[in-house]
C-alpha cells in the first residue's frame, strides 16, 4: 500500500510514523523546513495533561495519548516530555479553572488542593490576593515540539519513508488519490492523507463549512532574576483563571517561558498576518496581571504568531472520501494527542474502517 500525507504536523508526523510502523510505503511532503515554524506544531513546547472539564470524551482517551507518546518515544530512543506536573489557577470560583479540576476528581486522577496562601508561598509568582483558589496535578508535563518533530523527520528516512521538506502541494484529487506539487509534478497513491492544518482550507476550500481558521500568538517573557528559579521549577500551567483562557508554559529543557491566551485569536486565513504586531506581546502578558504579580516586569523577548483551525465545538474533524482522508486535530488542544492521532488514522486507512476512526478522533462518546 503506498500513503501520501499532506503536512508534517505532529499529526501528519506521526500518522507517517505509525504508517510505516504498519509496513506501508509513505511519502510525507511539508511546503516548509520540518519542524516548519510557521505551522501550529512548531513552537518550542505544548502541554499535555489529564483534566478536561467538559471535553469528558478526551479525558478518556489522554491514556492512548500517553500510551502512544511511549511508543514513540521508545523508537527515538529519547524522551521528548518533561514531566512538570500541571497547575490550575481559580481567580473567581465560578471560572474554567474550576470546571478542569472538577474533571480530575471525575476521572479519579490526583489532584492537590491549595489555598491563595499555599499556592502563593509555594508559587511566589502568584498574586495571593488575585487568585480563589488552586490545584495541582502530578500527572502532566510539557512535549518539547521542535524536538519531537526533528526525531520523527530522522526517524522516518532511516526508516525508508519519502519526506520531502520545502514541497508545495497545490491541489489534492480526493477521489483519485492525486496530489499536484506548486511544481507541476503530479504524485499518486493508494490513499492520500492531508494534515495541513489551517493551510487545508486553500487545498480544499468546501471544508469552511465545518473549519474556521484563526490567527493568533503566544509570547515569550523573561521574569524578573528574583522570580527566574520560581518558574524554572513550576508546572505547566493549564488556566490562569478568570476570562482570558489563560496557559503557561515554564522555561525548561531549553525552552522560553511562553504564554498564551485563548482570547487572543481572531479568523484569518493561515499565511495572513503572520508577522507579530507592534506591542503584541505586551499586550498579551499584560493579560496575566492577576494572577501573576508584577506583571510588568516581565520583559518580552519573543512573539511567535500560530494559526489553527477550529470546528464550532472545538472536537477533531475528519473528513472522508474515496481515496483521502482530511484530518484536523487542532482547535487548541491537539498537539498532545499527536502520536494517537496519528496511531489511530494509519488504522483505520490500513484496515479500512474509518468510520471507527472518525468516532475515535471526534471523541462524543
């Protein structure tokens, strides 16, 4: 069986990984460099963690992401995850925050509870006067992206897989199996898998029915020296409390202290506005004063803009035709389950049964 995968994503990464894992012939094309840090997975770390709150049907499958993550990290012979555990900060009581911890107790996962008082003392970076309440969780970390991607690319040529990198597709022939390069040069496979992110609605533009895309940023701050050890040792933090849809991620392995905010997206097409605004990352970490105490101090060092695609109720989509199966694993929260994603759609290409498939990836039950 011969596969063409549209967009070395973390999903179209590890669907060519678990494709070749299943013995078929792969080709994996990306329109940039792999990791492309244009593209939704090539920042420098995501969070992956257990709570939920509403989104019970992904609570249930993050032990298939963890699962999956092993596998692959056992073919890298390295382990791209730092376990950080994770934090969820209320500033109100009645805020998303409480919702992710009230998920934790429902999945009978650990969960720490903390006073403004404890979490602040233990936390120095936490405005205790700001904040209701918090919780910590052992069970979470941060995925280092960048290297993630740089041992799959790796892996899948030793491999035998085609990766081309800096390849343009211009169009995909869904019922043929058809991929046309910006080049000229026509491919064809048994099946076509594209993963192209946001990019997926310039490859097939009817899909805006079910997919909106949306442009936005994350910045990267250095704290205060007296605060810098703080956040070198402290969790991911999954809600920030309040409205803003608020995440962090510490400095760790190598990386930046990133933040970033759910309300800091509008709808753009992928390659729109794609150069940070002037003062954008001070208005984004300003957004995180309370909870965070001093909150001008921080000084930006780096804003990075992303582009995800979103469906209205924030589950995965697949979309599946004769020889092609579309799939989008963003709306904010699919980097953590790259690796089963991309186990689950190389099954359900190879056996034939994506309707399994397609109920796995959109997770309502």
């Amino acid at each position: 069986m011969k596969v063409i995968v549209v967009g070395a994503g973390v999903s179209g990464l590890c669907t060519a990984w678990a494709l070749v894992k299943k013995g078929v012939e792969v080709t994996l094309l990306e329109q940039g460099p792999i990791p492309n840090p244009l593209s939704a997975s090539g920042d420098q770390h995501r969070i992956i963690r257990r709570a939920y709150g509403g989104q019970t049907g992904y609570q249930r499958r993050i032990g298939a992401a963890y699962e999956a993550w092993d596998a692959l990290w056992d073919d890298l012979g390295a382990k791209h995850l730092v376990d950080t555990g994770f934090l969820i900060v209320s500033q109100t009581g009645r805020d998303e925050a409480v919702d992710y911890r009230q998920g934790l107790v429902d999945g009978g996962f650990p969960v720490e509870d903390l006073s403004p008082t404890d979490a602040a003392a233990r936390y120095p970076f936490l405005d205790a006067g700001t904040i209701h309440s918090a919780a910590f969780s052992p069970e979470g970390g941060v995925l280092l992206c960048q290297r993630v991607a740089v041992g799959l690319r790796d892996w899948l040529r030793r491999a035998g897989a085609d990766v081309r990198e800096t390849t343009k597709v211009s169009a995909v022939d869904t019922d043929n199996g058809r991929v046309t390069l910006a080049t000229g040069e026509a491919l064809v496979a048994d099946h076509v898998v594209v993963t192209a992110g946001a990019w997926v609605l310039d490859l097939i533009p009817a899909l805006a029915a079910s997919l909106t895309s949306y442009r936005t940023a994350v910045a990267y701050l250095a704290p205060p020296e007296d605060l810098r050890a703080a956040w070198e040792a402290a969790p991911a933090i999954l809600d920030v409390g309040g409205t803003v849809d608020g995440y962090v991620l510490p400095p760790v392995a190598g990386t930046g202290l990133k933040v970033g905010a759910g309300v800091h997206k509008v709808p753009c097409k992928a390659d729109d506005r794609r150069v940070p605004e002037p003062g954008e990352g001070e208005r984004i970490r300003d957004l995180f004063g309370p909870p965070f105490a001093r909150i001008g101090d921080y000084r930006v060092t780096e804003v990075v803009t992303c582009a995800y695609t979103f469906t209205r109720d924030e589950h995965f989509f697949a979309k599946l035709s004769p020889r092609a199966t579309i799939v989008s694993a963003c709306s904010g929260h699919g980097y953590k389950f790259g690796a089963a994603v991309g186990r689950c759609v190389a099954q359900g290409v190879v056996s034939g049964d994506r309707e399994a498939m397609r109920s796995w990836l959109e997770a309502r039950d």
